[in-house]
C-alpha cells in the first residue's frame, strides 16, 4: 500500500505550511535528541516495527505492578464480543482501599498497532491511583491491522459492559466510571463514549482524551505545520488509520465510532478532560473535538501544552511541562469524581 497514493484521495500531496513549525519546549527536544529520533512507519516495515515494540516494551507482571504491596494487581478475563475471544482487564487498585471504588477504564497508546495493557499501568497506578483512590481497569483490546475496526472498539465496549455488571464483585462504583487513554487510547475513549450513550450502555461520568488520534481526514492545519516535525509524521499516522480503517481510510465510509472527530452529534456526552501539545499533528483535530463539544453546550477542559510534540510526557516525563500535564489532568480527575 502506497500511504501517498492513499492522501491522494483528499487532493494529492500535502502542502508544507507556509509559517513554519511551532517552537519545541527547549527541554523537551533536549531530551528527545539524547533518545534519539524515532523511524517512520510505513505499511512495508509495520510487521517489523510491530516485532520490534513486542520485544522492547515493558510488560509488567501483576506481582511487578503490586509495587511490594502497595496496589493489588489482577489480570481478569472479560466474554468478548459475539464470536470474538475474550478481553483481557488489567485491574489494579489500592491494596488498603476499602468499599466500591470510582474507576477509570483506560485504554494504551499505540497507533492502534501497538503497545499493551500492561506497560501502562505504572504510571497509572503512581500518577492518579494512589492519590486519587481510584481502581483502574486497563484494556487489551486487539491490534490493527490483523484486527481492524469495529473489532478493537467492540473489544473495549465488552471489557466496560462486563466491569459494569460485575461491580459489585470487583468492589467497583458503576456510578462513577470514566473512560480514558492516549493517543489511539485517546480516540477509542472518546469513540467508546459515543458508542456506549448510542448503544444504553454504562454512562461514563467523564472522559480523559490525551493526545486523542480522533480524525483520519488529515485535513487541519496542524497535519501540515507539523508534518514532519512531530515524532507521529505525516506518513506514520496515514499508516496508522489505513491499519485500523483498512478501504474504508478516507472516505465517506467511516462512522463516528471510528473516528470520533467525525461525528456530528456529540449530546448527552460526559465532561471531557483534552490535553495534546501545540507542536503536535494531531493539536487541531483535538481542539477542534473541545470547540465542537462546547458548541453542543457540554463540559470540556482543553488544554494545549506549548512547544511539546506527541508522546512528550511519556520520552521526558520528568520535564517541567510534563508535570504541569500530569498535575492538571489529576486536578480534573479529582474535581470530576468529587462532583
């Protein structure tokens, strides 16, 4: 699959933008330049940057993510969708918490072609568990392109269903659950928050969208400012979305619960939480889900990091505006639950 010959469908190749890039944060692209820049995915080498991910990404034990006692960790197996295998829950919560517990279904990072339920969850579980009291449910769903949409989002709308019905044995609150993730993790969460108001499922008190990947018309602005500018380039992101969407990448054939930035009616959803960098390719497409949610006269936060690229909290977490975004989403996370 040619990813230029695909663009072609929304009128040929890219234009580079006029103004330049957005300025990196000097001590992000410090740190960024020290790591070392990451390749571009492409169709032809995505089986071997899929190997590659398998192997080097951290996947946590239960025993690893209990951090001597302090979480209790289980891996529990939810029915998946009809014909489909059954959905693997990371469940982690506080080892002294008692009574039901508020819950954040989260769902990784990764293109939709990558990463895993597990190496999330330390951060999780530091970040927003232990301060917040808050029981996290982390999602296995199924990776592109093997598995193509609907399958990883039915994937997700089974695994919440299920926590749903089963809370009273998790020692969960049904009444208090958000949705949640970043990057695809990001746009499943939002699409999920969409699918689950459509279908009568759980109602979700608030969604997390970080660095949501919410479009696949790669017609914003930002798609071009940044193009190859961001760690997510122009032609990894085309590849990413013909994974996930297959034919149906571009057209007029993609429904809202693909690409949540294409969906025209956003009522009766829950307060968003929005953060995405300025120097990101995907900073327009999010800050044009936060104006569309207002326009519907609903609850969103948006947040816009300046001079920081896609991913930068995870390659510098220790920078000054990564902490900033991980104390503003906690201090949304806490305003939300305490409502």
């Amino acid at each position: 699959m040619d990813v230029d010959g695909v663009r072609g469908e929304h009128g040929g190749a890219r234009e580079r933008s006029a103004y330049g890039p957005v300025p990196l944060d000097a001590e992000l692209t410090a740190v960024r330049a020290a790591r070392g820049e990451r390749g571009v995915v492409t169709p032809e080498n995505l089986a071997d940057v899929q190997a590659r991910d398998i192997a080097a990404r951290p996947r946590p034990t239960a025993e690893e993510l209990g951090d001597g006692g302090r979480f209790e960790v289980t891996e529990l197996k939810a029915p998946g969708p009809p014909g489909a295998p059954d959905v693997t829950l990371v469940y982690g919560r506080p080892a002294d918490a008692a009574g039901p517990l508020p819950v954040l279904y989260y769902m990784h990072g990764g293109g939709m072609v990558m990463g895993n339920a597990w190496s999330v969850l330390p951060r999780v579980l530091r970040d927003w568990t232990a301060p917040l009291g808050l029981a996290v449910l982390s999602v296995e769903y199924r990776l592109a392109p093997q598995t193509q949409y609907p399958a990883p989002l039915e994937d997700c709308y089974a695994g919440l269903t299920w926590a749903a019905e089963q809370s009273a044995e998790l020692g969960l609150d049904p009444a208090r659950i958000l949705v949640g993730g970043k990057s695809a993790g990001a746009g499943l969460a939002a699409a999920l928050a969409l699918l689950t108001r459509d279908r009568g499922g759980p109602a979700p008190i608030g969604q997390l969208l970080m660095s949501p990947m919410l479009d696949d018309r790669d017609e914003r602005f930002s798609t071009r400012q940044m193009a190859d500018v961001d760690t997510v380039d122009s032609t990894s992101k085309a590849t990413f979305w013909h994974a996930y969407l297959g034919n149906r990448y571009g057209t007029d054939d993609v429904p809202p619960y693909a690409a949540a930035g294409r969906a025209g009616d956003l009522s009766a959803l829950p307060p968003a939480y929005i953060d995405v960098g300025s120097a990101e390719n995907f900073r327009d497409d999010a800050v044009a889900y936060a104006d569309a949610l207002w326009r519907t006269g609903l609850d969103a936060e948006l947040h816009v990091w300046p001079g920081a690229f896609h991913g930068y909290d995870s390659i510098a977490a220790k920078a000054t505006i990564s902490q900033d975004a991980t104390e503003a989403r906690t201090r949304w996370l806490r305003r939300i639950l305490d409502r």
